[in-house]
C-alpha cells in the first residue's frame, strides 16, 4: 500500500474540483479524502496501488474541465490510517 498527500493550486475551488477528484479516485480504486483549504487551493490524501497513484498524480496536473492547476505538490507518506472509500470532506 502506497500513500501521498497533494496540495493543487490555481483556479481549483467552486469548479467541482473535489467532486470530479472523488470520482477519479473512486475509479482508480483508491481511498481517502479531499477538501478545500483556506488559502484557496485543494489538499487530498490518497492511498492505494502505486501503478494507480500515479495515474491519479497525472490526472491531479490537469483537473476536471472548468478548472486551471497552476501547481501539483505531491509528498509520498507511510500510509499510517486505512481508509475504506474516498470521501470530501468540509
């Protein structure tokens, strides 16, 4: 079991960018969560296979249509909590 955390910046907030990231992440096979952040931009924890990990990074570079990634900052952690499915969270 693999597990990142991201921080996407640019235009990322109010263009269903944490809807279309849950419904990607879901595809994938992949468990976590998603939020926005004060600062405007979209954090997300995410774990599952890696080959999966790093579709999802590739996707996260481009986002959902409406949306403008101005920046991706990916950190690969020890994935210490087991989630059971990919949620948003508020």
């Amino acid at each position: 079991m693999y597990a990142i955390t991201a921080i996407i910046s640019g235009r990322v907030q109010g263009v269903w960018f944490r809807g279309s990231t849950q419904k990607k992440a879901m595809e994938l096979g992949l468990t976590g969560w998603v939020k926005n952040t004060t600062d405007g931009s979209v954090y997300l924890e995410a774990q599952g296979e890696k080959s999966q990990l790093e579709i999802f990074i590739s996707w996260l570079s481009k986002g959902p249509n409406y949306s403008r990634v101005d920046q991706v900052d990916i950190k690969w952690i020890e994935a210490t909590t087991q989630y059971i499915s990919f949620s948003i969270r508020y």
